[in-house]
C-alpha cells in the first residue's frame, strides 16, 4: 500500500507498526542497521533530526521501500534512465 509520507511523525508510526507487526524488538532491529535503541526509539517518535541514512537503512531492513515522486525531466537527469 502507498503512503504519503508527510512528516518524520508518519513515517516513524509506519516504521514502529511494521516492526511490531514482524515481532521485532527496538534493540533487535536497532543491532540488525549498526545502531541503538535510543536511536529507533527517536525515530519512532518522529524526531525530526535523526540521521536519513539510518532511516533509510531501518525502513529498508524493514521491508519498505521509499520512492521520491519528482518530475520526470529531474528523474531522467539524476538517474540518466527514462521513466
């Protein structure tokens, strides 16, 4: 399912209700991305100055894919592939 990700606050809801829903403790998931629970933890929260490389790696270790919806012309330039 598509979500808008809107704000740190969602996207920490989607990341705590995906490793609830896969049985995975903070700590768990936090030494599976090189990390702490004190991290999860803010991640979790929303807080909105975590590092976005770790975010990234979470939600990946996670399952979840993000995608940047940006116009086809900038795709085509960073990427150097057609859309």
């Amino acid at each position: 399912m598509l979500v808008k990700a809107h704000s740190t606050e969602l996207i920490g809801r989607i990341a705590r209700a995906e490793r609830k829903r896969q049985g995975l403790r903070q700590d768990d998931l936090a030494a599976m991305i090189g990390s702490s629970h004190v991290f999860l933890r803010a991640v979790e929260q929303g807080k909105p100055g975590v590092q976005l490389g770790k975010v990234l790696q979470a939600l990946e270790e996670l399952g979840i894919t993000v995608y940047l919806d940006v116009a086809k012309e900038s795709a085509i330039a960073i990427t150097g592939q057609s859309a």
